[in-house]
C-alpha cells in the first residue's frame, strides 16, 4: 500500500525549479545545495520506488522506529539512530515497517561536491546515543536549514540554509571529530561548577575541591574552565565571592569582620586586602561612596 502524501506532524519543503536554476549559477550555494528536505514522524505505509533513481543524493537519518532500503538486491535495514545516503540514479525504493514505522529526517542534495558526502559502504551507519553524540545539536541543525526554507526562497535564505547543510552532513561524514568538538559534559561543567561555588561562597573552596566536585583532575578542570570563562577557577571564585561582598555592603549593616565570614575569610584584613585589590577600594571606602 503506497500511503499517499501527508503523515501528521509533517514538514516538506521542496524547492522550485526556477530556484534550483539560480542556485546553480550562484558561487555559494552552487558546490552544495538542498532540493528537496522533510521530517516524516511515524511514518506509517511510508513507500517509494524510483526505477530509474534519483537526480539527487538523499541522505535519510531515523531517529525512532524502523524501514528498509532497497537497492537492487541489496535489502538495507535501517533502524532508529541510523542513516543511510542513498546515491543519485541508482534505482532504489524504501518504506517504513509496517508494526514499527520509522520517523525520518531526509535531504535530497546536489552540488558540484556533494559526491563527496557519498559512502560506497552498502549498509546503514549507527550513531550511538551517547554523553558526547551530540544529536540534538545535529537535529538543530536541520531545524535551522527547514525553518529558513520555510519562510521563503530568498536568496539569503537559501545561502544560509546551503552553507548549514556542509556542517549537517559532516556530521555524519566525520562523526568521530564531530563527537569531539564540544563535548556536553565539558560544555555543561563550567556552569555547573560555578553553581556550586555560588551555593558555597561561605566556604574556603581550595582547587582540589571544585575539582573533584567535577570529577576531574586538577588540571583538566583548570583547563576548561579556563577555555570557557578566560579566568581560572579561583580567581573566578574571588570574583564571585567579592560580588557577594559588595551585595552585603549595599543591602545590610553587618560589620566588615561578619561580611568577611559570610563571603569564607576568617581574618576581615585579609579580606579587605582582597576586596581593594578586585574594587580598587576598601570595604569601608566603597560602603561610603555608595552611601554618599
């Protein structure tokens, strides 16, 4: 049964002809461009069969459920977290499982270096769920090549969408150094550790202490968080711990030695050393200027 066009919930955007035209003679967009792209979800009695193939490359990545491809006698699989790319004018035909229907992101591209994207591999790749897999950025990615397709065939649009398709297929091309990029447990520690340095400013947090709150060595943790913040760890601590001072001076009357406990110093001159030299005044002088 071929199920006829429309699966709810649905996107396609198909490119018109005259559009593809200049896309062809435009130095952007001409090495690679998209012609056709959707999302089906659930796709139910999903079936196609091109006999004489496709003019373009189609890249088809199932996040969920199953289906087949078919290309010649070679019957692929492809399952949930898999794609395939399946060449342009090669006969071929696929669908959907019938008791578990896949839900495909799919791109037709052209270009004059998409066959670059091709594998000659004839069975669907894996890409592994994991911390440092990064399939919701790869799902952004497609989001942005959709939506500005969807709100017209501009140019601009098309450029963008164009150049957002490289990064989405290299993705998948060069997944390994894709996964290494920006890994989220790195990329979510910095704000992490500065929650906790927030929720223990009355505490003297030595390296060693956010460190292993981070699971890290020393000097990864100091390394990253570098990367993120262009301070080191502690110095950003200071930062935070003398903000917080600067708060008690504005908002209560406690006394420099009580504000100094509050923020992890025992000795209120040591403190006042600290805060002069982050404020370029002391606590008194900036209590007083405020207050003037």
């Amino acid at each position: 049964m071929i199920k006829p066009d429309g699966f709810q919930g649905e996107r396609t955007v198909i490119i018109p002809e005259l559009i593809l035209d200049e896309i062809q003679h435009n130095p952007i967009s001409k090495q690679l461009y998209i012609t056709d792209i959707g999302f089906y979800p659930k796709a139910q009695n999903h079936l196609r069969e091109r006999i004489s193939g496709s003019k373009q490359h189609i890249l088809m990545y199932c996040t969920d459920g199953e289906g087949w491809i078919l290309l010649g006698n070679n019957r692929i699989t492809v399952k949930a977290n898999q794609y395939f790319i399946i060449p342009a004018n090669i006969p071929h035909s696929y669908g959907s499982s019938k008791n578990n229907p896949w839900s495909i992101y799919w791109v037709h591209f052209s270009g004059l270096t998409a066959e670059y994207f091709i594998d000659t591999i004839s069975e669907a790749q894996s890409i592994t769920p994991s911390e440092i897999s990064r399939i919701d950025e790869r799902l952004d990615l497609f989001e942005e090549m959709i939506q500005n397709l969807e709100m017209g065939f501009s140019m601009e649009n098309i450029d963008y969408a164009n150049i957002c398709l490289w990064h989405f297929l290299a993705s998948f091309r060069y997944l390994s150094q894709y996964r290494q990029v920006r890994k989220p447990q790195e990329k979510d520690l910095t704000e992490k550790s500065i929650f906790f340095m927030r929720n223990h400013l009355n505490e003297k947090l030595t390296l060693e202490d956010l460190a292993n709150q981070a699971n890290l060595s020393v000097a990864h943790y100091s390394l990253v968080f570098k990367q993120k913040t262009g301070h080191s760890p502690l110095n950003y601590l200071i930062q935070l711990k003398i903000q917080n001072a600067c708060r008690l001076l504005d908002h209560t009357h406690l006394n420099i030695k009580e504000i100094a406990q509050q923020v992890g110093y025992d000795d209120p001159y040591y403190f006042s050393r600290i805060f002069k030299k982050v404020m370029n005044l002391s606590p008194k002088e900036y209590r007083k200027t405020l207050k003037g």
